[in-house]
C-alpha cells in the first residue's frame, strides 16, 4: 500500500488544499499520516471554510473533514517523521504556512528528503510553495534551482493584503511566496489564463492554489503508480 504524510499548518491551512487531496488519497487505498510542526492540531484558515468565499457545498464538506478528521486534530510532530518511510510527502497552502511549516527545519528537510530519494514525490501546494525559497539540497544550494514550478501569485496576493502587506487577520505577511520562489532560481510560471495549474518536474508537484487541489492530487495518484477509484 501506498503511503503519504501531510505536512500541515498550524496557523491556518486552506482547507480544500488539504482535504482534497487527503480525501482523493484516501480513496485510493494510500495510507495517510499528518504532521504538523509541533503536533498541535492543524489549523484551518476561517476564509476557507466560509461558505461565501467558497461556496455552500464545498464549505460544508472541508469543514466537516477540518472538525472530524483524527489526523488532523490528533497529528505527529514533524520532527519524528521521515519522508523515507513514505512514498510522498504533501504539503497544503495556505498563509499560515509562511509563519510555521516553510520556517521549519524538519519541514525543510522532509521536502529535500523526499525529491532526493530514489522513489519519493513531494506535492507542495499554493502558499506552500514558498517552503521551495528556503530548502537547500544535500550539496547546499537550493532544492528548486532549475526547477519549472507553479505556485501563489503575486497578482493574488495583491488583492488580498492591503497597506504594508497586512492581512485581513492583522497579520503582516513576512514575505510574497513568487518572489522569494524566482529568487531562489525557479522557472516560475503559475499560468495566470488556466483554470488550474499543477507542474511536475522529476519528483517535485507543484500546484497554484485552492481550484489546482483536485487536479493536484490526481497528478499525485499518477506519479505514485496509484489506480483512480472509479466514480
């Protein structure tokens, strides 16, 4: 059986990047285990599960899997789990990831495990991808260098932080994922026309944002060698 760990937010995931992707995992058979960077529950970004930013059907399904989900509430700290004992290492967006998860050492090193080993993947999801502006390789430069990835846009962001990049919550953003991205030597391209944007390149999956969930963990089930579920 195929096994996926979720690296996952304290300061507030975006709920349908993570539970897409948990869920479509799910039922496929992969056998999921959650982390989080000091094993408190994970936290769910309120906007995502607002009905009037997402809509009533999709609200109403991340937020039962946000409140009931044991894996979520009850999660491993990521400094005792290896990328090694699992075929893919997932990691949902969300802006609470700039505070914790993109930070965080062992998350840095669970990423860099995961794209170096002979048969691990590492799906990295919207604000998220940020965690790619700080991850070195074993040889000490940057794991995304050369790498063609999508990710949360400038042109986004944009229309939701206000005077001096603070955020709706108060929070002053640390820093725009696009840019620290690119300078850390990315061929970025989040593909702005598309509805969606899911980049793989070798054994790194990189996704845009909320509406790129579904088509991320699909492009995941493929990279693992995973059967679809028939609907």
């Amino acid at each position: 059986m195929a096994s996926a760990l979720f690296v996952v937010s304290e300061e507030g995931y975006w709920a349908e990047e993570c539970v897409e992707p948990l869920t479509t995992l799910d039922d496929a058979g992969v056998d999921v285990t959650v982390a989080t960077p000091s094993g408190g529950p994970a936290l769910v970004d309120e906007r995502s599960t607002d009905p009037e930013n997402v809509g009533e059907e999709t609200a109403e399904f991340v937020q039962d899997v946000a409140e009931n989900d044991e894996r979520l509430n009850n999660p491993e700290p990521i400094a005792t789990v290896s990328a090694a004992d699992h075929d893919a290492v997932v990691f949902p967006g969300g802006h609470g990831t700039e505070w914790d998860v993109n930070q965080d050492r062992h998350a840095r090193a669970l990423l860099r495990e995961a794209v170096e080993s002979d048969d691990g993947t590492a799906l990295v999801v919207c604000h998220a991808v940020g965690l790619l502006a700080f991850a070195r390789d074993s040889e000490g430069g940057f794991v995304v260098e050369g790498r063609d990835v999508t990710g949360f846009p400038n042109d986004w962001e944009e229309g939701i932080v206000g005077d001096d990049d603070l955020m709706p919550d108060g929070r002053k953003l640390p820093y725009w994922v696009e840019d620290e991205v690119k300078a850390a030597g990315a061929n970025w391209d989040a593909e702005l026309e598309e509805d969606s944007s899911v980049t793989v390149d070798g054994d790194l999956v990189t996704a845009r944002g909320p509406e790129s969930s579904a088509e991320a963990a699909e492009t995941l089930l493929d990279e693992l060698g995973v059967e679809q579920p028939a609907d």
